[in-house]
C-alpha cells in the first residue's frame, strides 16, 4: 500500500454538508488520481462555490505560505483549485504522488477568494 501523509487538524468536509476535504485511506490498488486544473465556470452553483472557498480558506490556515504535502488531501476537491491558487511547490512535480509538494499562490488566493481573509468569515456560515 502506498504512504499518504494525513494532514492532522484539516477539516474533512464543509460544516453541516457533505463536500468532503480530506480521505482517509490511500487507494489500494494502482497509483493515487492524477491531480489536473479543472475549468471552473462561472455558472457554478452556490454550494459548489461555497465548498471552493471553505477548502481554500482550511488551506490558507493549515498551511499558510508554506509547501505542503498532497497527503490524505482530497483530488476531487483539489483539481477545483490547482494550476491556479493551488500550484506545484517543485520540479519536477509528480501529480500522482501523495508525497507530491504544493503550495498557495496567496496573491492569487486573494484575487480570487477575497471573503475569506476577513476576520470575521468562517466556513459554511457565510
């Protein structure tokens, strides 16, 4: 079985919802999915858009400016944000590793995700 670092303290989903953030085991067989930049549209549903901030505002707080592990992170959730706010953190990048470094493009984040540096916003209440 593969190693899949778990990221300890990350929320596993959006409160009071079913979006899920984290996994908790590696897959059993074969390789980890492949990480890719899924187009975003603006006609996205509230929820989905919601779930998108929520994931990147427990990013933001878990790990900062800092490159991080793909670990027990969800790929389902991650492609909604890679090869834009969430980028490859070296070279070359394997996007189906689990041991794989990322890391925030904070002014990018910013852009995109203003709410979420207010003080007083919180996942799933705003």
């Amino acid at each position: 079985m593969l190693h899949m670092p778990k990221h300890r303290g990350f929320p596993s989903r959006l409160p009071s919802t079913d979006f899920q953030f984290t996994i908790r085991q590696p897959v059993k067989k074969g390789l980890p999915p492949k990480l890719f930049q899924r187009e975003r549209y603006a006609d996205r549903r509230p929820p989905d858009r919601r779930a998108d901030e929520g994931f990147m505002w427990a990013l933001k707080e878990h790990f900062g400016e800092e490159p991080f592990e793909r670990g027990n992170l969800d790929a389902g959730r991650l492609n909604w944000l890679f090869g834009r706010e969430v980028i490859p953190a070296e070279d070359p990048f394997d996007p189906q590793s689990y041991e794989a470094l990322l890391r925030l493009d904070m002014p990018r984040v910013e852009r995109s995700f203003p709410d979420i540096f207010r003080p007083d916003w919180a996942p799933g209440g705003n």
